[in-house]
C-alpha cells in the first residue's frame, strides 16, 4: 500500500513538475465561457442564472505574478423576467501559488443598457493546463460581491471555462 500511495505522490510531482510554466515577460491572451453562475441577493434566494463571454489578457512582471485585463458580454436572467445583457470589464493580480494553479482578486463591472454601472469585487482560483508548450486549457471557479449601492447586498459565485495561449 505505502509503494502505491508513493508512486502516485512521485506521478503527481513530475506532472506538476514536467508541466509548462510562465516567466517574467510572458503574455497570455485566452476566452472564456461563463456560466453555472447563479446569484444571491437579500431579496430573495439564489435569484438569477448569468451566462458569459469574456476574452482576457495578461503580462507576467514576475515568474509567479501576473496582472490581467477582461473584456466580456453577459446575459443574466432574473426568474421570469427577460434577460438583461451587459457589456462586462474587469482587471485583477493573479499568483501562481504552485506551477499552474493560481489565485486572482480583482475588480470587475458590468454595464447593461438599463441599468447603472454595477461594480464588484471578486476572487477566482483556477488552474492551467498545458496542452502542448503554448496552449493552455483553464477552468476555473469565482466568487464576486457586489460594492456599489445597488448590488452592495448581492453576492455569486459559478465556473468558467477557457482556452489560452503563452506568448
């Protein structure tokens, strides 16, 4: 039992190990898939399902630490009500705690036709997996806070799903 909880360990470090990692000056560009998001307000429960879009980018100022820039559409629909689509935009850090596994807290804003700019704060952890030396799939789950007044009591969290590539 112990030589097979040991060989598992030792696979696990060389995949990790034997994976692509980012340097200093690295660009990434990748597109997401948002959804599986579902959104909490004091006013009722678990109120809305939200669908996104997003292309981001990002420059490495360390081999760890890297400050990253989205763009994206949403549709968010609020129980039987139509669905309202924003225009969505948002900067964070990201560290890579270990190679390809990395945490990111950030600001990001949404800006339907509707309705005023809404802000929140979120946290995302997520993970890079290298396809070959370049192409990287990334999923990820995320958890955002609304801060501005009329969101300021709302809170979702959902998974997101996107391809990258290393420059």
């Amino acid at each position: 039992m112990k030589s097979k909880i040991f060989v598992l360990v030792a696979a696990l470090t060389m995949a990790v190990s034997a994976s692509a990692q980012f340097s200093k000056g690295d660009v990434i560009l990748s597109g997401q898939l948002s959804g599986l998001n579902f959104e909490r307000s004091s006013f009722d429960e678990w109120s809305s399902v939200e669908f996104g879009l997003q292309a981001s980018g990002g420059y490495f100022i360390t081999d760890k630490f890297a400050v990253v820039g989205a763009l994206g559409f949403a549709s968010e629909k609020v129980d039987d009500a139509d669905a309202t689509s924003a225009f969505v935009f948002g900067i964070a850090p990201r560290y890579y705690v270990i190679p390809n596994l990395y945490g990111e807290v950030g600001y990001q804003a949404l800006k339907a036709t509707d309705v005023d700019l809404r802000n929140y704060i979120g946290v995302e952890v997520g993970y890079d997996y290298f396809i070959n030396d370049k192409v990287f799939f990334e999923p990820a789950v995320y958890f955002r806070k609304g801060i501005t007044k009329d969101v300021d009591e709302t809170s979702n969290f959902g998974l997101s799903i996107g391809i990258g590539v290393k420059f």
